[in-house]
C-alpha cells in the first residue's frame, strides 16, 4: 500500500502564501514524477506543478512566478510553496505521484481557500 499525506492547506486572503508538503510512504518502490493538481467546484481537475526525480519542473501558466515545487527525495517529500494567492487559487489540491513503473498514486486532498 502507498500513502500520501498532504498537509498545509488552509484559508488566506488575497496576497498571502501557504506551502503544502506531500508525505509518501508505504510500498513504493521508485518515485518518478511528483506533481500537485487542483480541482476548484464545478470544475476538472487541472495540473498545478509537476516535478521530476532530477528536478526539472512543469508549471501552469496560472501559476507561474508565484508557486514553486520543490521535492526532498530522500523523505519521499514534495511541497509546493503559494505566494501571491487570488482567489480564483480557491480549490482542493491534491499530491500525485508517478512510479518508475509508471503506477500512479493521489492523496486525498487539502482545502486551500484565498478570500478576497
């Protein structure tokens, strides 16, 4: 069994920043890709930031300039720093993670709410 853990989230106004941390743990054998997705209601989910095992990273034009994805590989660990929240960042994020074996895992999901 894998577990992802997903903790920070919360409510903030307009301008001020939250940072999400992502647990693995579990039967895992090799972590490939480590992202974060967000699902605000009535809406798909969307990819927020991927980040790969050797670092490289993937944003939402949305999100570009104000988030940063960051991994500590050694804690199976991923976090995802948001400053600068709008509103419209209002949604459920949730942790995924991709094994070598291309086998891919979610977390159950934090609340970030951005009031204006």
């Amino acid at each position: 069994q894998v577990q992802l853990v997903e903790s920070g989230g919360g409510l903030v106004q307009t301008g001020g920043s939250l940072r999400l941390s992502c647990a693995a743990s579990g039967s895992i054998f090799m972590i490939n890709t480590m992202g974060w997705y967000r699902q605000a209601p009535g809406k798909q989910r969307e990819l927020v930031a991927t980040i790969t095992s050797g670092a490289s990273t993937n944003y939402a034009d949305s999100v570009k300039g104000r988030f940063t994805i960051s991994r500590d590989n050694a804690k199976n660990t991923m976090y995802l720093q948001m400053n600068s929240l709008k509103p419209e960042d209002t949604a459920v994020y949730y942790c995924n993670i991709v094994t070598i074996m291309k086998v891919a895992y979610w977390g159950q999901g934090t609340q970030v709410t951005v009031s204006s």
